[in-house]
C-alpha cells in the first residue's frame, strides 16, 4: 500500500515540509534511506544522515531546523519515534490476517473457538480449550487442557501453552515460549530431590507480549500473575509463583527467582539477576547484570551486583579504575610512615 506525505500528516497531525503528495510504501532507517520509503530522525546522533538520505519522507521533530538543503519531505511531529509507532501500527494492521482451521491441525471435540480464529498445521488444541475471536495459532502451537485464550492474541509457531493457563486479550507469544511449564520445587531428601508437585496456573493478563525461548512457570499452589501491559524480552525466566506488575518490561536474560513480587512501570536491563521472595517497588530501574537480593523502594535506580543505587555505583566505579594507583600510593605512604616512625624511635 501507498500513502501520500499529506495522508500521513493528517493521520499524525503534523507539518509537511516539502512535497505534500510524493508518496511512501516501506520503512528504513535514515541512513539506508531509498525512494519509496519513510524514515525518522529522533536521536541528534543520526542529524547528518537527514542532508544524505534517499528516503522519500522524514519525521522531524516540531523545533527541527535544517542547516542545508534537504531532498526529503519532511513532516514535522511532536515525537517522531512515537508518531513511527502509529504508522507501524497502522501499516501491520493493514496487512490481510490469515483465518481458518487447517486441516492437519488438531482440535479436541470439546473446545470451543471463537470467530475468525485461525489455527495452522500440526498445531494441537486440547479438552475443554477455550480460544477467543479474531485470535491467530501457529504450526506447530500446543494448547494443553482446560487453558483459556482470549480475543486478538497471537501464538506463533512452537509457542507451548501448558493446562489449565489463562490468557488475556491482545497478547503474543513468540515462538518457543513456554507458559506454564512445572516451577523449580525439590525437597532435598536423604536419597536425593523430591519432586513438589507443581498444581497452580499462570495467568497473564491483557496486552501481555512474551518474547521467544521465554518461560513462565506456574505456581505450586495459587497463580504466577502478569499483569497487563508487561513486555518481555526474548530468553527470560519468571519462576514459580512470581507476580509481575503492569506496564513493567524485561530485557533479554533477566531471571526471577519463585516467589518475587515486581511493581508496576519497572524497566531491568539485560541479564539483571533477583533472588527470590523480595519486593520490588513501582518505577524501578534495574540495571543490566544487576543482582538483587533484598527488597527495593519504589522509584530508586540500582546497578552492580549486589546490587546499590546508581549514583553509588558510578561513583564507585570512577574509583576502582584507580585502585592500582591508589594502591601504588598507599604503599608509598607506608613505606614513609615506617622510615619517620623509625627516625623517631631512634632519637
């Protein structure tokens, strides 16, 4: 499909510098900008790719001011990245959706399936499965027995969907999720590790995406929650009986030990580590590798492993690339103090 720089504009209420009726049919970043395309300058680290670009539009924020010449139509908007995500939104939405039930899929007699529901090849659908409408499954998806599934979700292929889970509307589960899988209970016994039996669900809320190679354990007993809005990151571990707070995200690798409670509008960076049965409060920012092992107030920022707060840790930081020379000067001082202690013993 094609849209015009004025269709644009009008949809994001913004200013057109430029050819209002050049028009656009892909995406691409500014600095491998080509005909045809839209792009958007929002970082000032990319401004000199806007003088060079082939793409055909640009967003622009509202106080940009050109220094020379530009060969791009430019549409002024009060976030750029923010008005690209309407029109990413808009142009996925756009594409044709597949629907209906492949013949080699799998579907028990008893569950029950919305409309326009699509579910591909060798996808397997258990007892008692409720799917809900316009909501899309994969080859290769497994829904185990009694799991409801809600309106305009998307499983992607080899998404794993254990019994008895519940997912709200509007969710994604990329490919090779596992929702639902046994939480980490052993009993240590004499002879070895005694398996706990593991009956408790996942419940994930609306709005939830959960990225690839994911897993959500459930509970021993009651419910491991996502909260709607919670995004996470490819290759992410929520373990037994956790409970994630809305809009909270989680980069690639972070791992949640059982038992742990996150607030809401909380941001972990990569590979951030927090043990089990702690608090974590609303509007924290965890930083990438962090270890956490005691409960955190809402709103501080932490980094380093255990983890303190971010100043702390930069300051710290700032120090101990000079340990060796403090070291250096450390021993020198006390090579003084020795030779003056020995001066004054001799007299």
């Amino acid at each position: 499909m094609e849209f015009s720089a004025k269709q644009i504009a009008t949809f994001l209420e913004g200013e057109i510098i430029g050819n209002e009726d050049i028009t656009v049919h892909t995406f691409a970043k500014i600095e491998e900008g080509v005909t045809g395309a839209l792009s958007f300058l929002a970082n000032p680290k990319y401004t000199p790719y806007i003088y060079t670009t082939q793409s055909s539009i640009v967003l622009v924020n509202k106080d940009f001011t050109p220094e020379q010449e530009i060969g791009a139509t430019l549409i002024k908007v009060s976030n750029p990245y923010e008005s690209l995500s309407k029109l990413l939104v808009l142009y996925e939405s756009s594409k044709p959706k597949k629907q209906g039930i492949d013949s080699l899929a799998y579907i028990a007699p008893t569950a029950k399936i919305g409309e326009n529901v699509y579910i591909g090849a060798f996808a397997y659908i258990g007892e008692n499965v409720v799917i809900g409408n316009n909501t899309a499954v994969y080859p290769h998806v497994y829904v185990g027995d009694s799991t409801k599934i809600g309106n305009n979700c998307i499983l992607y292929a080899n998404a794993t969907i254990y019994h008895e889970c519940r997912i709200g509307n509007e969710c994604i589960i990329h490919s090779g999720a596992v929702v639902g899988a046994d939480g980490f209970g052993f009993a240590p016994s004499a002879t070895g590790y005694e398996k706990i039996p593991q009956i408790g669900t996942v419940i994930i809320e609306d709005k939830v995406e959960v990225g690839a190679n994911t897993c959500i354990d459930r509970a021993t007993m009651g419910a491991t929650v996502i909260h709607s809005g919670v995004k996470l990151d490819n290759l992410v571990q929520i373990a037994h009986n956790d409970v994630i707070g809305s809009h909270t995200v989680m980069a690639a690798q972070v791992g949640i030990a059982g038992s742990t409670k996150i607030g809401e509008w909380c941001q972990f960076g990569g590979q951030a580590g927090l043990s089990g049965h702690i608090t974590v409060g609303n509007k924290v920012g965890i930083g990438p590798q962090a270890g956490i092992i005691s409960n955190v107030k809402s709103e501080q920022q932490i980094l380093g492993s255990p983890a303190i707060d971010s100043k702390t840790f930069f300051r710290s930081s700032a120090v101990f690339k000079k340990l060796p020379e403090v070291y250096s000067e450390l021993n020198a001082l006390r090579r003084e103090l020795n030779e003056i202690k020995q001066q004054i013993n001799k007299q």
